[in-house]
C-alpha cells in the first residue's frame, strides 16, 4: 500500500483525484491523508467523492472513508478496469472536467471501450474548463496516439451545475508516445469560443470576444472568435477561450468563467492577458497544459521534454506523484521539463492477498 500525503505541494483536490486514477493504473492500494486539508474547507467534497468512487467501479475495487469532509480514504483496486458506458451525476456544479481527466487515464488501458456521461460544472475557477479541455489538452493526448473525444451536451456554471459531458474513450493500441514541444515557433492565429447562457439581451458572448479581439489585434494577431449563445443550461452564466497553434505545433490556451461581479470586459481582458503572459515566457505550453501532460508523459514509452510558463504547486505535486506512483523520474531545467516515460501498456494486477488487504471498516490513521 501506498501512502499519500494530501497537504502535499499544491494540497488540492488533484492530489487525491492523481493518485486514484494512478493507483487504479498499477492495482495498487493506495491510503490518503490530509486530503485538501490547507483548503478553506477541508476534506473530500462531493466531485472529490464520486472521483474515488468511479475509480473503484471502473476497476471493480472498493473504497473506505468516501464521504463528504472526510479527510482520508483507503483504496483498494480492483484486478481489471472495465469498459462499457457509464453515467455519472457529482449533484452539485463540482467539475465533470475534472472527474474526465480523472476518468481517462484508467480508460486509455480499459477491457473496451468505455464512454462517460457526466454531470456537474462545466464552467468554474479553480478547474479545467471543457473548452480548454476539449481544444488543448485532448488533442495533445491525440498526438500521443490516443482516442479521446468529449461532447458537451449541456453547459453547467457555479452553482447550480447541471451541466452535461460525454467522454469517449478507446483503449490504446500501443504505448502512448513521449511529449516533444521545446521550441514554441511563431503564433499568427487565434481561435476562441464566447458562450453565455440566457444572457443574450446583454451582449454578454459578443462584449466579451470584443474586448478579447481588441486586445489581442494590437499584439498583431488575427483573432476569430466565435460566440455561442445557449438557451439550455440550468442557470445563467458564461465563459471564454482562446486557442493557438504555432508553425511548430506548440498549442496554448487561456479561459476564464463567468462570475458574480466579473464584467463581460473584464473577462476578455483577463484571458487574453493570459495568453500573451504565457505566449511571452517562451513556452510551448500554457500554464494549465503545463501540468496536465504530466500524467501522461509518465505513462508514455520514452523521454517527454517541453517548455513550460513558469514552476507552479501543481507541477511540483504530478511529478511528485508521478514518481511515487508510476516510478516515472522527472528534471527540471529552468522552464524545461523533462518527464523519462515508463511505457505503461498493460495495468499489472498483482494479487492482493486477504489477510493484507484493507480493513472493511474504515480506520483513521494514528496522530
């Protein structure tokens, strides 16, 4: 059994969520502790929850400690990870991203195919959106040979949710490949979406892809941004991307959801503030991608080397769990990071004998 400390590095929710779907990965059993415990309001939350619970049904294992504010749990995988459709539903507008990004590792070496349908937020701070999912990050993941497709049926927001996702997931092939982006090239083109739900009367897509435009335009780029406008989702709310792909093949993001408070204005200034940070820092990656193909550097076969904006908490806490989970060592090179693959192409299911299994209770750790 693997022990996690959940204060660790950034402290955050992605701690447990990478552990799970790693030690889901491995069969290993796995104990966390102190989980987001320097967060305002420690503890599994309800995404956190149904992250460790879908691991658990998806490789057939099960779990101890899996409620809200509990602040450890006992994981203990199962010896396959099935495939098949699956339907998910957090209750609250916790992120269906997130429990994707949980949900897909494990999937890439399911039995079958698997596809996910999941609802919850969409849209929110602290957390991927899907656009910057479904446009950055996944179609990284395709260049590493996998088969990863996402749907958004309904936008969810803060904090109703309600939005819906579908995630499709073919198992892979062969080893995915390692990550090569170490020379950004030159960027002539960004594409974007601007969605609002029910704000249509307020302009709230088109005063947000302006200012954005604006912005950007003066930098000298060309700047297309589409606007969205959505009679859906179970609430108000709204949200920006950007994208760009350089003749290198570097592709950066940057995106920010709707909020009381936040002005239409505010919001395209702040993302393309974001963009131009990271496309100025020399990275071939932006500040989310960054940390976001570690996980899968760690599961390619070979050496992963890219650029990266700055070192932030969540880099330091994947390549901290990618070594103690996966055995995948990493260096850091000023803003070059390089990630050595261990070429996972099976998950190992060693068998877990009983008498060292976890209790069927669920028994805190010592002080």
């Amino acid at each position: 059994m693997i022990h996690i400390d959940g204060s660790a590095h950034s402290g955050s929710g992605t701690v447990l969520r990478y552990s799970v779907a790693l030690a889901t990965l491995t069969g290993t059993p796995l104990h966390v502790t102190h989980i987001r415990k320097r967060r305002p309001k420690p503890g599994l939350r309800a995404q956190h929850v149904q992250a460790v619970r879908v691991c658990a049904v998806l490789s057939g294992g099960r779990v101890r400690g899996d409620t809200v504010g509990s602040d450890e749990i006992l994981f203990e995988p199962g010896n396959t990870i099935r495939s098949g459709s699956f339907q998910w539903d957090i209750g609250t507008a916790g992120s269906a991203v997130m429990l994707a990004f949980t949900l897909i590792p494990p999937a890439l070496f399911a039995r079958g195919p698997c596809t996910f349908h999941i609802t919850g937020g969409l849209f929110q701070d602290f957390a991927p959106t899907f656009f910057h999912t479904d446009r950055v990050l996944v179609p990284w993941i395709r260049r590493m040979g996998a088969d990863v497709r996402l749907r958004m049926i309904r936008p969810g927001y803060v904090p109703k949710g309600g939005g819906k996702l579908e995630v499709h997931v073919t198992p892979l092939p062969a080893p995915l490949l390692p990550v090569q982006a170490m020379e950004p090239g030159g960027f002539r083109r960004i594409s974007g979406m601007a969605l609002s739900s029910h704000l249509q009367d307020q302009r709230v897509s088109d005063r947000m892809a302006r200012r954005c435009t604006e912005i950007l335009e003066r930098r000298g780029f060309r700047v297309k941004i589409q606007r969205m406008e959505d009679r859906n989702a179970v609430q108000k709310g709204a949200a920006l991307c950007v994208w760009t792909e350089s003749d290198t093949g570097a592709l950066l993001g940057a995106d920010q959801a709707g909020a009381r408070g936040r002005t239409s204005e505010s919001i395209g200034e702040t993302v393309a503030a974001s963009l131009i940070e990271d496309l100025d820092s020399g990275a071939a990656t932006d500040r989310h991608l960054a940390d976001q193909l570690i996980l899968f550097a760690a599961l390619a076969a070979g050496r992963s080397r890219y650029r990266i904006p700055a070192v932030t908490d969540h880099i330091r806490s994947n390549l901290w769990l990618v070594e103690e989970l996966l055995g995948a060592s990493s260096k850091l090179e000023g803003n070059l990071l390089t990630v050595d693959g261990t070429g996972l192409q099976a998950p190992p299911r060693p068998s877990l004998p009983r008498e060292n299994a976890p209790d069927k209770e669920f028994a805190p750790s010592a002080p």
